[in-house]
C-alpha cells in the first residue's frame, strides 16, 4: 500500500479515488492533483512509482492544508467560538446540533443515545 502524508492508500483503487482516504482531500481535489502531477486519470494507485508517489506528497504539503494540520485548525475554530461563548460555541460544547437543526425529534447523532427520564409519582398516586 502506498503511503502519503502518513495514511495508506488502497492499492486496487484508481488514484483519484484513492487520494479522497486523506481528511481534507475530495473528488474535485483529487483530479486537481492528478492533473497538476501529471498522472493518467486511469492509473491504480499500486502501480504508482516512488517519484510520482513524492511529487503528491510535496504538492499536497506545498499548497493544500490536509490531514494533521486540517484537523487542528478545525478543533481550533471550534474552541475559539467555545471561548468567545456565541451561540455556535455554546451547541458545540452541550453536544447539540450547531446548524439550526431540530432537537425535538431527530438529532440522535448528535445527542448520543436516548437517555429515559423517569416519570415523577405524584403525592395523590402514593396515597
């Protein structure tokens, strides 16, 4: 399996496809990459050689933020809008939908599992 910036590449897809397994890599990047190397859109990424291998690499290092680096400045925006307290901020912190979602229903991916609340016997019921 061909590595670049750290993360393996599966070797049976073409390499427009095979590009979009690095975080911060999509579709229309890809082809972007492919073409600004020079690499033919049908080629298998195990059939990619050493130097074609490096010239991604330094391409992707030189003028795209991708994995690592991507990732932290995503966790930094989030705690920059934490900090400051916005409405953003706070929906990141409380582990709610943040784009204006609905939370009545839905919004399970967000929330985690359903937690059950258990109903409250009245004075009334005991007696």
């Amino acid at each position: 399996m061909p590595r670049i910036l750290g993360v393996d590449i599966p070797n049976d897809k073409l390499v427009e496809i095979a590009l979009t397994y690095l975080y911060g890599v999509g579709p229309a990047t890809a082809k972007e990459i492919c073409a600004e190397v020079g690499i033919q859109p049908g080629t298998r990424a195990k059939n990619l050689t050493d130097d074609e291998l490096g010239r991604i690499a330094g391409l992707l290092d030189k003028s795209y933020v991708v994995e690592g680096q991507l990732r932290r400045q995503v966790m930094q925006n989030i705690q920059r809008l934490k900090k400051i307290g916005c409405y953003r901020g706070i929906r990141h912190g409380r582990g709610l939908p943040v784009r204006g979602q609905r939370t009545r229903t839905n919004a399970r991916t967000r929330k985690g599992k359903k937690k059950t609340v258990a109903v409250k016997k009245s004075v009334k019921a005991m007696r």
